[in-house]
C-alpha cells in the first residue's frame, strides 16, 4: 500500500527522511501500543522512552491518524520515534480528568456523526460533536440511522427538528439493514480522504462501516430486546482503507462528549448566537441577565431557539470550566518540576 492510499497529502508536512526510518500512519492503539501502516505491511510499534518522557501531555502522544516515523527492528516490531505536525485534531475533554483532553483521532478531513433517529435522540448532542468539529476546522456530516424502526412522518419531524437548529451541515437519513441512503453516504466519501465516526454506543457506527466495506470487519452484538439496538463492541479505534479508497476511522462509543477550550468551535456552531451577540449593549455580555443582551431578546420575541439558546449557555459554561482546570493543572505541573529540579540539584550536590 503506498503512502497516498494511506490518506498522504500535501497537508502532511513530513519534515524528515532519514536513512534506516521509515513513514507511516497509525492504524490502531492498544492502550500505548500501536499498528502501523508502512509500505512493507503493518507492524507492531511502541514509542521511544525519550519520546514519552518529553510529552507535557496526553495530546503529545500517538493517536490513530498519525503520521510518524519509525525504525523497524523486526518483521512485525518498531519503534516510533516522531509523530509528524497534525493538520486536524478531534478532541474532547478526558472523561473524570478535569483539564486534560483526550485526542480521538488525527488528520481528519470529514466526520460522521451518528445519531440512532428511533430512540435518545437528541439535537443538544448533535451540536456537541459540531462544536468538537468546527473547533478541529474538520467538515461534518449529519448520519441518522435505524429509519427503518420509525414511520415516514416521524423521520420527517425529526430531520425538519434538526436542519431548523442546525443549519448548512449535510444530513442523511440511512437504514444499515435495507441499505437505504447509502448511495448518498458514498458520495460524500472521496479517495486519499479520512473520515472519522462520532457518536454513542448502539447507534450502529459499526454496523455502518461493515456495510460500506462490504465486509465484516467490525463485531456488533445481537440487537438487545430491550434496548431495541446492538450493542457497540468496539474498545479501540482502528483506521480502515475502503476498497474505493477512502479511509474510515471507527471509534468506542462516547457516553460523555466533553467541550474543552472550544470558543471557535461554539461560535461557528451557534453561529446565530454570535450574529446576535455584536447588537449587545456590553461588549463582555454573558447572554445571561444583562440589560440590553440582543440574544435574551431574540429568545423572548422567539426568533431564537430556546433550547439551542440553552445548550449554547451550558457548553460555554464548560468551556470556561475547562480552560479554569486546565490552568490550575498547569501551574500544579509548573510548581511538582520546580521540586523536582530542586531535588536533582541538591542530590547531585551531596552525592558528592
């Protein structure tokens, strides 16, 4: 397989080639270990020590998308010794650790966003994983699945309740067992383009992926009778190459879709909102209970959504949350290195 069926581009700034490295783009991550597409196969790969001890944080290390360069050692093991600049990062705020961010994947172009239409369905999720994309600057696409589950008109509500909040993003309605709308899923899908799926557990992301191969390259469980779904099996996420060409990144079913530090992400999302927001009296206006707020305004005169006006307030609480933790973790990480360069020095000192 070369490098360009890989997904390579002139996005990816591939700064060095050295003699004895070879390039390649992470397939799969096993908790620190990794699979690695090369032009001589996939291999077994972990990162050096010198690679580890310098990262600040999660985001520093290897995440399936990657580009990176590595020496092989043997037929099925290397080394990762760089990952290459990333030219788009979805993230989300790490689940139960406040302040970090948990990468999900790398050098995204487009990503799918699947919502089961039939049963938890929700527009506020929906602008979540938006925010988490317009804040990665990646292209996204609406997929709602299990159409076959609910009546036309019910589809039609529900797609009339979605393009009426979120506009200028393509939506389509699909069902994985009658193959309806996939013709319309592969058009989206281009050659040499990587396309990563969000969305929660039982929604049918695998299902989806096993359809568009053609073949049955991810597990899902028998459909549950009282979830009235099958159940996601998937633990890690893994990079697939579709025989047309275009490259699918599967991910584990996300219960929490936490907002980190995402101001451009929130205002290409609630667009409306940030229109809005210049007719404001004060320039520093929180949207909250300010005295000339042209966004209160619009929500009590009802030419803005109320419950969009609602998820806008509690994702940008969030944010603020996050960027708070986050500080507080840095200077936390800034004062345990200064007591750790101060316990170096003074046992070099009396060793000798």
């Amino acid at each position: 397989m070369t490098l360009e069926e890989l997904g390579y581009s002139d996005k990816i700034k591939i700064d060095i080639v050295l003699e004895g490295f070879e390039i390649g783009r992470i397939i799969a991550e096993h908790k620190e270990r990794y699979i690695v597409r090369t032009q001589k196969g996939d291999l077994d790969a972990e990162i050096t020590g010198n690679l580890r001890f310098s990262a600040e944080s999660r985001e520093d290390f290897p995440a399936v998308g990657d580009w990176v360069a590595l020496t092989i050692y043997d037929d099925n093991f290397s080394v990762i010794h760089k990952i290459f600049p990333r030219y788009s990062v979805i993230s989300r705020r790490a689940a139960g650790k406040y302040g970090e961010i948990q990468v999900i994947a790398a050098n995204i172009d487009f990503a799918f966003i699947v919502q089961a239409i039939d049963r938890d369905f929700s527009v506020n999720r929906l602008e979540r994983y938006l925010t988490i994309c317009n804040q990665s600057k990646v292209t996204p696409v609406i997929i709602l699945t299990k159409i076959d589950l609910i009546d036309a008109q019910r589809i039609s509500e529900i797609l009339s309740a979605v393009s009426s909040r979120i506009k200028n993003v393509k939506i389509i309605a699909i069902s994985n067992e009658s193959f309806d709308g996939f013709d319309d899923v592969k058009k989206v899908i281009q050659k040499g383009k990587t396309y990563c799926f969000l969305g929660s557990s039982g929604v049918g992301k695998s299902t989806m992926i096993n359809n568009l191969s053609g073949k049955n390259l991810m597990r899902t469980d028998e459909i549950s009778s009282a979830a009235d779904r099958g159940r996601h099996i998937t633990s890690h996420r893994e990079l697939i190459v579709l025989d047309s060409g275009g490259i699918l990144i599967d991910n584990p079913g996300m219960r929490e879709v936490g907002i980190t530090d995402a101001a451009d992400g929130l205002e290409t999302t609630f667009n409306e909102i940030a229109v809005l927001s210049e007719k404001c009296r004060f320039k520093d206006c929180t949207h909250t209970s300010e005295t000339g707020c042209a966004v209160i305004a619009a929500v009590n005169a009802g030419e803005l959504d109320k419950e969009s006006y609602e998820n806008y307030l509690k994702m940008e609480k969030e944010k603020s949350f996050f960027e708070s933790s986050a500080l507080e973790r840095r200077q936390k990480d800034k004062q345990f290195g200064k007591i750790m360069k101060s316990y170096k020095k003074n046992f070099n000192k009396n060793k000798f």
